[in-house]
C-alpha cells in the first residue's frame, strides 16, 4: 500500500490549494517544496483577487466569470486577509474608448454575480480625491471594485489549514527522481538527508519548472506547451493618500496598476515579456523598470524614476500555449492534463492559472481524480481558512475588538498583524500586556513573538521568509535589523541557516 494517496510538487498557489481540497476530503495527501513556500511566482504577483478586465478583450468570458465569483467567495472564508479595494479608471483617448469602457465594466459588474462588492460608477476627477495625485487633463474615470490580498500569506494559509487536516507539508525538500510504477515512488533530499515515500497518484504544480521537472525528474513528456512570461513589479515611496488603486492604459494596449502598497509605498506593475532562463533567477530588466516608470509618469503629477524604485521583484508565470501572438494576449486559464495508463500511475500536470481561481483549479483536480478516489464532496467554497471564521462585515468590529485585547499596539500595527492573522492573532500575541511581553523587535513593528509563531507555525525558517513572504517588513528594516533577526532565528532553532538569502 502506498504511503499517500496524492503526491504534490510544488509549494505554490496552486499546490497548496490542491493540497487542503484533497486532505479534506479525506485523502492522504504530502507535499514537496524545494525552497519556502511561495518562495516563486505565488510571493510576485500583483496581489489581486480580480476577474481580470483586459481579458474580456480576448473573449476569455467563461474565465473571467468564474475569477469574478472567485473574489466573493474568497472574501468569504478569508475577510481578514482578502479585502475590498476600489479601482480608479480615467478615461482617456486612445485604443479603448469610453463607451467600450462603459460596456466592458458593464459585464465586469453582472458577469460574476456579485453580492458584495458594489458596483461601478463615474466619478468626477477634478472634484474628487482621486483625482488629486493625477495630471489635470485627466477630468473623469470610472470606478470599480475588485479585492486586494497578500499572495505569499494566502499560500501559507492554505498550506497551514491542509497540514491541520492531516496533509504533510514537507519544505526544503527537492525531489530529486519520481519512478513510475504502479505507484509512484518519489526520492527525496531534504537538506542532504534522502528519503523515499509512495503515492498512487502524483501532482506537478510547479509552475515555471514544469517542463524541467517533466523532463528531469518525472522523465514523462509534456503533454501541453507551455509559455514562460515574466511580470516584473517595482516599489516606490507612496505616490497617493487614499486607499483606492488606479488602472493605467499604456499605448501599447497594456494595463499596469497603482496600488497602495505596506503603507507607506505604492506597487507599480505588472509587465509581460517572454522569459527564457532559469526560473530561480527572476529579477526585472533595466527597461521593464523604465516602461513601468514611464506609464506612470503619464498619469501621475509626481514623476517616478528608475532612482526613487526601493525594491523590485518579478515573477515567471507557466501559461498554456505557444509563442504565437504577444505575450499579454495568451491566455491566463488553467488546463489540467490527466495522464494515466493501464498499469502506470496516474499523472496531473497543472498548466497556468491565477491567484484568483486556485481553489476552483483545486476542485477541478479532484474532479479529474474522482474516478481513482471517490473522494468526499467539494467543501472548500464555505470553509474560513485559518483566521477567517467571521463575516466579512464584520472586519471592523473585529479589528476593533483586537485593538482593545491589545492597547500597546498603534492602530497601524494592528491593522497589520490582523489582516495577516486574524482571528487567530491570540496565538502571536497571546497575553501579552506591553511592548516588552512581546520583545525583541526587529524594525518598528516586527516583534519576536511573531518571529517565533512564524518559525514554529508556519515554516518561516530564514529572515527572507519573515520578511518579505510572511510579512512585507522587509521595506522597514535596515541591514543591521536584518542581520539581528537572522542571528534571532539561528539562535531559536540551533542552527546555523536561518541567515538570509537575499
């Protein structure tokens, strides 16, 4: 009998939903990440739960309906950490008039049957806040609603809520060969040390590495081809003083965001260029960063330069289709490619997807699975995931409610540490009364006690992982905090490798 029913590779978005779908429906599930979770394209999105509006251009309506009833049921079962957000679209000349605005935020509005979310509108620029940060010449723009979340957390969250229902989740761990048989039989290396387990059906939810992976360690042919695209993201001091996004149409028919970004910055991307290379080494290209400046000096009053960028990042998205075309117009829907023979283990190859639809991507894996398993019904759509068992109208009040439990805490601070932990923040805090219960801090906010409830729950192993995955401190400390907070690390756990990679 084989160790586990399912196999996953893979510590992405993708993998971990398909990791807590199986595990709680009752399937044996473990899962193998070669680095930290989220540690590739799932921490280096542009952290949006959206239906994605550009896509109605590509016709893409049976994917943008299903992402647009995704936002709301995610706001459901994860309020603290999937949060509404208001989206500013001037209307200017150019390829997109105002009427095909008008008509395509239209549908955006009824496709996804939307509960929540209120609806679009126009807005006057020259007597509305929004319109402040913008050149003059920008007069009117409309409004509209889609959801902002903290990509890497939503990772963790999932991967923590699959292991609390039984699923191993196994990081640091490389699987270096997989042998088919009737069962697979998966070698692994985890810092060195090797190890073997089984499994009757195996996942490769490896995003950027799925043809390497194919090749290399499952030495199965692709059965799909697969296009390698990088968006690349900057980070620059705060360029706006609301809380609103903007959606900016660049000339080449491309749409980049402006968001309100860890407080006291605004994100700027995303970009979409054919990436050939290592996956492991993403960084954005001199020019990416330049065209990201320059459709924003379009639009805003201050001018952003290359100089004023402090921090970059850029991810490779695996997406399902070939070269042809451009790369903003292949598609962003996942394919599901089940290969099975007669006597060989089952094989799931996972193409493309967003952040967005990872859970119904999930479902639909155990959809194709349900022959081999007969698994329990699909439960994920109404279940909180950890730190989201209350209603979304509920945030403030219960935000309130954290600010009481903890009064030492500036209102900032907390917004914070809830919306990363919700109602699960007692297991950070616990009963601290000041500053000090909770010391060591590394930077203004960063205390020990949610180092330690990182490194003890939720495998946070070195100081990259705590500050640029499971919180986005990593703007706000200097050097010298970083290098304190490694040594922390080393020290809680005894070893030697909790320095930082970056």
């Amino acid at each position: 009998m084989a160790d586990y029913d399912l196999a996953i590779i893979g510590g992405g978005i993708n993998g971990v939903g398909i990791a807590r779908d199986a595990a709680g429906r009752g399937l044996r599930v473990v899962l193998v990440e070669q680095n930290d979770l989220a540690s590739g394209t799932s921490s280096a999105s542009t952290k949006l739960i959206h239906g994605g509006l550009r896509y109605l251009e590509q016709w893409a309506f049976r994917l943008v309906r299903e992402a647009l009833a995704e936002r709301e049921v995610l706001m459901g079962v994860a309020p603290h950490l999937v949060r509404p957000m208001r989206f500013v679209l001037p209307a200017v000349p150019g390829p997109r008039s105002a009427m095909l605005l008008r008509l395509g935020l239209f549908l955006y509005d009824h496709l996804g049957a939307r509960k929540i979310l209120p609806s679009t509108r126009t807005i006057d620029l020259t007597h509305h806040p929004y319109g402040v940060p913008l050149q003059r010449r920008y007069r009117s723009a409309f409004e509209y609603s889609d959801c902002w979340v903290d990509d890497a957390r939503l990772v963790v969250l999932n991967a923590l809520d699959a292991a609390e229902r039984g699923a191993a989740i196994r990081t640091r761990t490389r699987c270096v060969r997989a042998e088919r048989g009737e069962e697979w039989r998966l070698i692994l290396n985890a810092r060195g040390r090797r190890d073997v387990v089984t499994a009757r059906v195996l996942v490769n939810a490896t995003g950027p590495w799925v043809e390497l992976v194919a090749e290399t360690v499952l030495r199965v042919p692709l059965r799909g081809v697969v296009r390698l695209v990088k968006g690349s993201h900057i980070i620059v001091p705060r360029q706006f003083d609301h809380e609103a996004g903007y959606i900016l149409q660049a000339d080449d028919r491309r749409v980049v965001f402006a968001l309100p970004f860890a407080r006291d910055f605004t994100l700027i991307g995303t970009t979409d260029e054919d990436f050939v290379g290592d996956p492991n080494v993403v960084v954005p290209d001199p020019e990416e960063v330049r065209y990201l400046c320059e459709v924003a000096n379009g639009y805003f009053r201050n001018t952003v330069t290359p100089g004023d960028v402090v921090w970059s990042f850029a991810g490779v998205r695996s997406l399902h289709g070939d070269h042809a075309g451009a790369a903003q117009d292949t598609t962003r829907d996942y394919v599901l490619a089940l290969d099975q023979g007669r006597r060989e283990a089952p094989l799931l190859t996972v193409y493309g997807g967003k952040v967005t639809t990872f859970r119904r991507l999930a479902e639909a894996a155990l959809e194709q699975l349900a022959d081999l398993f007969r698994p329990r019904l699909p439960w994920t759509a109404a279940a909180p995931l950890p730190g989201g068992d209350f209603a979304p109208a509920q945030f403030a009040a219960r935000l309130e409610q954290a600010l009481g439990s903890w009064p030492f805490l500036a209102p900032g601070e907390m917004r914070r540490l809830f919306c990363a932990y919700g109602t699960r923040l007692d297991r950070v805090l616990g009963s601290a009364r000041s500053r000090e219960d909770i010391a060591p801090f590394f930077g203004p906010e960063l205390s020990g006690a949610e180092v330690r409830y990182l490194m003890s729950q939720e495998w946070a192993e070195t100081a990259d992982d705590v500050l640029w995955r499971r919180t986005k401190l990593g703007l706000t400390v200097t050097k010298a905090e970083q290098e304190a907070l490694a040594r922390f690390m080393a020290n809680e756990t005894g070893r030697s490798d909790a320095v930082s990679a970056g």
